[in-house]
C-alpha cells in the first residue's frame, strides 16, 4: 500500500521525535486518512530548517511499515 503526505515541520518542533522523547508523528494523507507514523524514520530527512516537503509511505500487506521516501 502506498500513501502519500506532506509535511512542514521546524527542527525545534521535530527535536523531540529526534530524540526519542516523542514517538508518533501524526499526519494526514491526501485521501484525508489520519496517520501516525514512527518519528525515528523521518530523521534522516531532518535539516537545520526542519522537514519539508511531499513523502511515500510504503506499508507492507498486513499494513507494516516498509518504506519512507521524499518525493
């Protein structure tokens, strides 16, 4: 299953999910479904300025994480 989001998140607003003091980063998918995704996969996308942009969830058949891109 692939579901597609954006996020606009600044670095102070991520630290937490960063340092593992927060967990689950909640977004909305462009079908409008409600998302709560594991923080420790977004940080390889975190800069100075945050993390910005448009993403790829990739869930595995029995809705497992897969995958995560910036696209």
């Amino acid at each position: 299953m692939e579901l597609y989001f954006s996020l606009n998140v600044s670095y102070d607003a991520f630290l937490p999910y960063y340092q593992g003091l927060a967990e689950k980063v909640e977004v909305r998918d462009q079908q409008g479904r409600v998302l709560h995704i594991n923080g420790k996969y977004f940080r390889a996308f975190l800069t100075p300025q945050g993390i910005q942009g448009r993403f790829k969830l990739m869930l595995n058949n029995d809705g497992s994480f897969k995958s995560l891109n910036k696209i």
